[in-house]
C-alpha cells in the first residue's frame, strides 16, 4: 500500500497501473478464498452424509475411514480422535490405520499428557495386529525420549518382537545402539561404567543365542566384548547356544521362506499351524533349550492371528495361544495375552470367560469381573449359545463370591438369575426357550439356599415356554431335586410329579419310565408298582410305534409289498429269454422301462452319495430291505447293503439348495440349514459355474423338515440369499412359485435406491396406507439389490391408495415408480429343432446330445429340396422357404452321396 500511496501523490502516470495490479492481486486473493470456502462446504456436506449413512449402517469400516479422512480435510482434529476412537470401539483397526493415527498423534504429542497418550496408543495397536512399522515407529520416537524412558520402550518391543526369528534383530540392534551410546557417553571412572558394559554385551549375548534371520551378523562384536570381560571360557559357553541357535533356524527357516511368497490368508493359517508345531517339537529337544520357544511361540501365534484374522483358523490359534500362557507364561503375560484374544475376538464367549477367571485369580473382586462381563455383553455375542455361556461364566463367579448364610447377597444372585434368563429371551427369542441358566438357578435354590418352593416355581416356568415341557431333561433334574428336597415330599406328591413326568413327556420317554420303575421298585406298594408297570409299558409301546412309524417314512419301507425274491415262475424266465439280444444282429435301442430304471439308479446314486460313503450321519437300512430287492450278484448285494434309503424315501428328505457362495463356509451352512430339522448328511459342491456359485443336497431326518426350511428360501448366507427347493430326482422343471397374472393387491416398485430395499425401510413407507402381507425385494445372486420390490397388502383398496400417494415420490434423490403388479404374459417353450441345442426338462444344456456329433454345416437351417417345397407357394421371389430339417431330410442328407 505505501507504493500506491506514493504513486498517488506523484501522479504518476503508472498510478492507473499500479492500482491495477493491487486489484488483480486483490481479486486472485478473494478467489482463492471463495475456493477454500467452497471446498470446506463439499467437505462438510460429505461428512454429514457420511455420518447419515453411519448412522445407519454402523458395521460398514470403509465409510468410517471416508468420514476420518473427510474430517482431517476440515483441520478438525477433536472429531477426527473421536471417530478413530468410534471406529476402534467397534472394528479391529487394520494395521495401515493404526500406523496412520500414530505417526499423526506423534507430530502432536508435546506435553507429558500427550506422550502418555501415545504410549497407550501403541499399546492398543499392539493388541489389534503385530506390525513390523508401527513397532519400528515405537523404537524411533522412543530413542529421542531419554534413555530411561527410551530404554522402557524399547524393552516393550523387545517383548514382543524380540524372539521373531525374522525381524527380532532389528529391535535387538536398536537396544544395543541405544546402550552403546549411553556407555562412550561416560568414562572408565565412572561407577555406571561396568553395569552399562554389562548391558551393551547382554544385547550382542541375546542376538547371537536366538535363532534370529542374520544372528551371526553380531558375533565378531560379542566375542571381542566378552573375551575382554569374561575371558575365553564364556565365549565358548556362548558359542555352542550359537551353533545351537544356528542350527534351529536352519529347520525354522523354509516356513519362514513359505511365509514370505504366500498371499492367500487360509494358506498362511495352515502353514502357521505347522510352523508352530515344529517349534513345538524343537522345544522338547535338550540342546534347543536355550533357544527361547517360548517366546517363539508367543511371537508365531501373534503374527498368525493377525495375518489371518478372518480366518476361521484364527480362533483355534488364539485359544492355543491362551491355553500355552497360561501353562508357561508369567500372569502378567497371560493378562496380556488375554487383551489380545478378545479385542480380535470379541464376540467369541471362550476369551471373556478366560478374563474373568483371571480376575478372579487375582482377587480383583466381583466388581472388576461384572466390568469385564459388561464389556464382553456390550460386543454382541455371535450366537446363542455364546451368550448363554458368558452369562453362565458370570453367574458361576457370582456363585462363588455369594455367601450364602448373607441375605442381601442371596438377592442379588437371584437377580442377576432374572436378568439373565430375561435377557436371554428378550434378545434370542424362541432360541432361549431351551436354556441352561434357569436350570442352574433351580439347582442352588433346591441345594444352596434350601428354598424349594422358589426352586418349585421356577420349573412351572420353564414348563411354560417352547417344547420345554415334553423334554425329559427338564423332568428328571425336577424329580431328583425333589426327591432329595428338604423338609422331603410326600410319596403322594412325588408319586404324581413320576405320573405328570410320563405324561408330558415325548422327546424320549425310557428316561421318565425308568425313573419312575426305579422310585416304585425302592419305595412302591404291589398297586402302585402294577398301576406303575402298565402306565409305562403304554407309553412305551406309544413311543416304539410312533418312532417304528416316523423310521419306515424315513427309509420308506411297505412290508405288504414285500414278496420272496428266491423263486422265479416261468414267465420270468420267459422275459429273461426274450430280453437277451441275439447273436449277431445289432441292439436299436433301449425299451423305456429300461431307460426308466436306469435314471432311477442314477439320481439313487446322486442323493445318496454321502451314505456310500460310509458316514455316521447316514440312514442304515434294515435287513428287511435285502430280501425285498431282485436277486443281482453279490457286488450288488453288498452295495445294498450300505447304502441309504431308495431314492423315494431320501428324495422327500432332501433338499436342494443353490446360489451359494464360491467358497462357502460348510460350517456356517450347517448350522443354517439344521434351523429347519435334523440334518443326516450334507454334501456340498463348490463352485458350478451352470448354478453361479456352490450347490448343496442336504438330507433331513424327516420329510417335514424339508417343507419348514422351503418356506425360509431366501434367506441370506454370507450375503447371498439361498434358492431352497425339494430335490427332485426326475429332474422335472418346477412352476413358477408367484402368480403370473395382475394382482389388484400386490405392487411392484422400480427404481429404488439400495439404501431402501430392505425389509424395514419399504415398511416405513408402505404400511401407513394399510396392512401388509409381505414385503419381497428382488436382488442379483450376489444378494445385491437390484432397486426393486414387490409389496403385498390383504386388500386392493390399501393398493390403490398407496399407488396414489407414492407413484413418483422423491426418496433418497430418486422418484420411484409404483404400479399394481402385472407381469407380462410368460412365454411356452418351443420345440428344439433338429440339429439345434436341445435343453433338458431340467433347464440345463445337456452335453450327450445328438448335435454334438453333427458337423456345424448341418446344423444351419437350409432350404429344402423336395419337389413341394419348390412348388408355387414358394413366395413372391421364387425361393424355396426355409424350414427345419426332418428326421427324413437328415437321414437323406446323410446317406447322399
């Protein structure tokens, strides 16, 4: 400004210019500012819809990490620590992340506070993954913290890195930098002197002793340090470990190598596994002793777990890793151990219930176990029976500091007994009907605090929820505690609870029957033991026939058709004549009684292929069957003999399911499909291209099964939605399952965006218009959604008001369309033409077909050549019409020479 202001009073005649160019510099200064602000409002608009779709879906880690960076842009550095520390609440931090939030707190930490608060950071990261950068950017910002604190760090890392036969040595050279450092910053006379000489060859001694990746790089320096210090003898004590170690890591070092080219998580955990059990195998070896498989070990199950944390192997490293801290390490260490077992495992009961039994070990009281179990509550369990375990853990720990004679305790157990049983309930529904806690409240009411008439009202409960009252388990832990109640019940009343025990009980009622027969045999009358014996032998002739009955629906067995196979009349020798071929003419074709039985044995051979096999879980047939087949040889006989059920007994027991992922986890589908009914065997097959994915036959105890698990098709596995249907062995084609004309009450709505095809939020927008029946989004394989859906209401009245009111309405910058659902009409298949693909009744092309052995020339529709198809219904231009080849032109074709 003093330039302008200068030119000004001389009137120059630059002054026109000068103010010019102040006025460019001006406007370039407020453009780059309306630029920033610009950019913080796109910013700004991008993190509120980040937290919008949070909100939401809180489980999805890649929008977490858009919002961080999002945040970072805005320079807002309290609400990006806040959503890092939301998204370590909730995720596992992958290591790239956590490496990311270090180096930025790092530039950060200046005061005592902040430098404490990066420690804990590193401690964190450590529990999510082991990192070869994040503990080499722990070593060097250690080293500018002075050499005590420096010194504490360091042996941190060493602790958990410094047996890593691949990169201990790097965290063993930067402790003896470190202390080499301190000792040529004194001098001879100082008294620090020797013990620092001690620390700096305790370095050298450690890296040359362990079977470390370049270990012998350290001993020219050792041997000079400690021939100088301790003589000749100490350095050839030291020289066998070297060789010792040298050798050990000659055997450790192919999985090393394996290790190092593998990119594939589960070929990683398998080569882990074996990796850890040579080290194993060398630990029990004398000359390795000092080789430290310990601390291999700890560094093998860390890396691994966090390597391959997705892995299903995973837990079982982590629950071997616990297993061998707690056997060989410090509890320290197996404190330590456990932090990282549930932070990479969180929603797995077996690590919480480990933590709380050490906290109780220590003596923390029961007030740290009930913050270790609300912690483990507030992760979500992964299944029922995990929940149920950790509240059982719980409850066994409050048992035991529960004194029983104090009456304020006693209430507080009870409480907790309620809340767990309701909490169960509440949050597992009808899974919680068959649950352990109340039985286990039962027990102590009846045992522990001598109040049966409490312990009495807790089983009429159970006996109120699911199938809990036809359950034997249920009436046999009633009967024995009431049988050793005190005060004692009279033989009456127990008499009756035996009576009501027979009664109700289905699952397996011996259990009952023989309770009853022992009580009437110990303490009975010849009247109550006779009314005894016959109520039994009743329920159990009930129970035999019902179960003989459910047996021959299962293995599909009619002894009225049973005829004696050893006898042949002349008629069937006659047939057996007439069906031999004669010599020397050649056989046309099959009959199609033949044909028949032959597709018959091949889908028996299909279903069936898992009790060929031999497995446990198999059907046995009954001896009955053998004498009920033909006479074949004694191959087949023998195969008869172990094989399932025929296929119209197996066929309504299985069930068909496709649309699985290419690598599905038979594990988790297991557990799926046995929702629906016991599950016998299950074959799955992985990968068929024709199905777009895997495919599965699962064969069920009972033919009811099958129907209840056909009403859940779609139901979603891994996030794929399952095609359940009932096998078929015929390999008929099935109808379509919906309705292919208008329905007045049913509505289709298109361009959806995906945000919306869900269940809950298309019921937010059409259930205020009236009842809904059902609700069905159409999605890809993949369970992608495809932006469409169909909404059912019970009447056409509710349909056509919501037509009205949400044709075109504005959701989520999208108008969707909605229409009373008419599909067009579907059209007939036609017939295959001759020399053209034919598809089977199945759907699928059939690779034994008659076109795969005519050439492609032939295969092309040509004009015909007979004398009628050249006549004057040929057209206007005088060519013959083209039309399929018949049966009579092939074979005209074909025998022209």
């Amino acid at each position: 400004m003093a330039i302008v202001e200068d030119e000004v009073r001389n009137e120059s005649e630059e002054e026109n210019e000068i103010e010019v160019v102040v006025e460019e510099d001006d406007a370039e200064q407020d453009s780059d500012e309306s630029d920033d602000d610009d950019d913080e409002e796109v910013l700004e608009r991008k993190v509120a819809e980040l937290e919008q779709r949070i909100s939401e879906d809180p489980y999805n880690y890649d929008e977490h990490i858009e919002l961080i960076q999002a945040l970072w842009g805005l320079s807002e550095l309290d609400r990006w620590r806040a959503a890092f520390d939301r998204l370590q609440q909730m995720f596992v931090l992958k290591d790239v992340h956590w490496l990311l939030r270090i180096q930025t707190e790092e530039t950060l930490a200046h005061s005592p506070e902040a430098k404490e608060q990066l420690v804990e950071l590193f401690r964190q990261a450590s529990l999510d993954c082991y990192y070869i950068p994040i503990l080499t950017e722990r070593c060097s910002w250690s080293l500018g913290a002075g050499a005590d604190s420096a010194r504490t760090h360091l042996e941190d890392v060493l602790w958990l890195a410094g047996p890593d036969p691949l990169s201990g040595k790097l965290f063993w050279d930067a402790k003896r930098e470190l202390e080499k450092a301190q000792l040529e910053s004194i001098t001879a006379d100082d008294p620090d002197y020797k013990k620092q000489r001690e620390r700096t060859l305790y370095c050298l001694e450690e890296t040359v002793s362990r079977p470390l990746l370049n270990g012998e790089e350290a001993w020219a320096q050792f041997q000079e340090l400690a021939s100088a210090m301790h003589g000749q003898d100490y350095v050839d004590k030291v020289k066998k470990q070297h060789d010792a170690a040298t050798e050990y890591l000659q055997k450790i070092t192919p999985y090393e190598d394996k290790l190092l080219t593998m990119e594939n998580p589960e070929e990683k955990c398998k080569v882990y596994e074996e990796y850890i059990e040579k080290v194993k195998e060398l630990s029990y070896e004398e000359k390795y002793a000092d080789c430290d498989s310990d601390g291999i070990l700890k560094v093998l199950y860390d890396r691994a777990t966090s390597e391959c944390i997705n892995c299903e192997g995973a837990y079982n490293l982590l629950v071997a890793w616990a297993r061998h801290s707690a056997r060989h390490a410090s509890r320290a260490t197996q404190s330590r151990v456990l932090s990282t077992c549930t932070r990479r495992r969180p929603r797995r009961a077996t690590f919480w219930l480990l933590a709380m039994q050490d906290a109780e070990h220590e003596g923390k009281g029961v007030d740290e176990v009930k913050t270790i179990f609300e912690t483990a509550l507030s992760k979500g369990m992964e299944s029922y029976k995990q929940a149920e375990s950790l509240w059982l853990g719980y409850l066994e720990c409050l048992r035991r500091a529960t004194a029983f004679d104090n009456e304020p305790d006693v209430e507080r157990l009870r409480r907790t007994f309620r809340l767990a049983w309701d909490s169960l309930a509440e949050a597992w529904g009808e899974e919680a009907n068959d649950c352990e806690v109340p039985l286990y409240w039962a027990r102590l009411e009846y045992n522990r605090m001598k109040d049966p008439k409490q312990g009495k009202e807790i089983f009429e409960e159970i006996f109120k929820y699911g199938e809990n009252k036809t359950m034997s388990k249920y009436w046999e832990a009633y009967i024995n505690l009431e049988s050793h109640r005190q005060p004692s019940l009279s033989e009456n009343k127990l008499r009756e609870l035996h009576r009501r025990a027979l009664r109700f009980v289905t699952d397996y009622p011996p259990a009952a029957a023989r309770l009853w027969t022992d009580y009437e045999r110990d303490y009975g009358q010849l009247a109550t033991a006779t009314e005894c014996q016959h109520l039994c032998e009743a329920k159990l002739k009930e129970w035999r026939e019902s179960y003989q009955a459910m047996k021959d629906k299962m293995t599909n067995q009619k002894k009225g058709n049973k005829q004696p196979q050893n006898k042949k009349g002349k008629f069937d020798k006659k047939k057996k004549e007439e069906d031999k071929p004669k010599k020397g003419k050649r056989k046309s074709d099959e009959s199609a009684q033949d044909s028949e039985v032959k597709r018959k044995k091949d889908s028996s051979m299909e279903v069936d292929e898992k009790a060929k096999e031999g497995e446990s879980g198999a059907l046995k047939r009954s001896h009955d069957d053998d004498s009920s087949e033909g006479v074949d040889n004694k191959r087949q006989r023998t195969e008869n003999a172990k094989s399932a059920p025929r296929v119209s007994g197996t066929e309504a027991c299985t069930l068909f399911v496709s649309n699985l992922d290419y690598n599905v986890n038979e594990k988790n589908l297991r557990e799926k499909l046995s929702e629906y009914g016991e599950v016998v065997s299950l074959r799955v097959r992985a990968g068929v291209k024709a199905f777009g994915g895997s495919i599965c036959y699962c064969q069920y105890s009972t033919s009811e099964a099958v129907d209840e698990a056909v009403k859940h098709d779609r139901t979603p596995l891994d996030g794929r939605p399952m095609f359940l249907s009932r096998y078929s062995a015929s390999k008929t084609k099935g109808s379509f399952k919906y309705a292919t004309t208008v329905e007045k009450n049913k509505l289709f709505v298109r361009n959806l965006p995906f945000s919306h095809c869900t269940r809950e939020r298309l019921e937010e927008i059409f259930d205020k218009y009236g009842k809904l029946s059902d609700i069905r989004v159409v999605t890809f394989k993949d369970g992608k959604p495809k932006g469409l859906a169909y909404v059912d209401y019970e009447d056409e009245k509710s349909a056509a008001e919501a037509v009205e009111k949400t044709n075109g309405m504005l959701i989520a910058d999208r108008n969707i369309e909605v229409a009373v659902s008419a599909p067009p009409p579907r059209a007939d298949a036609k017939p295959a033409l001759l020399g053209q693909p034919k598809r089977d009744t199945g759907g699928g092309m059939r690779r034994t077909q008659l076109s795969s052995f005519i050439p492609s020339v032939l295969q092309k529709p040509i004009p015909s050549t007979s004398t009628s198809a050249a006549s004057g219904s040929n057209g206007a231009n005088g060519h013959a019409s083209e039309r399929p080849l018949s049966n009579s032109d092939f074979r005209s074709l074909l025998l022209k020479k």
